[in-house]
C-alpha cells in the first residue's frame, strides 16, 4: 500500500496533460481571435470596394 502511495504522489503524467490541454486552449483562442480579426479586415476591405464601386456610376 505504501508502494501505491509513492508512485502516485511520483506520477507526472497527469500533470503534463493538463499542460498540454492548457496549452491548446490557449492556441485555440488565439487563432479564434486571429480569425475574428482576419474577419473584421475583409468585411472592412470589402465594404470600402463596394462603396467606391457604387460612387462611381
């Protein structure tokens, strides 16, 4: 029983996946807002061409 109870406390793998599911969350919102903003930029861009487009008839 003692055993079970040292190679717990010793056990790291739980951690490290915990750190990698961190990690990946925090890649997750980073490319979530990278596309909002990505977003954001054609709609503006495209916007403005439909204006010009449209004053000039």
């Amino acid at each position: 029983m003692k055993n079970l109870l040292y190679r717990f406390l010793e056990d790291r793998s739980g951690a490290t996946a915990i750190e990698y599911g961190l990690i990946t969350s925090l890649i997750a919102i980073a490319l979530v807002a990278g596309g909002i903003s990505l977003g954001n930029a054609i709609t503006g861009t495209m916007d403005n061409a439909a204006l010009h487009l449209e004053n000039s008839r």
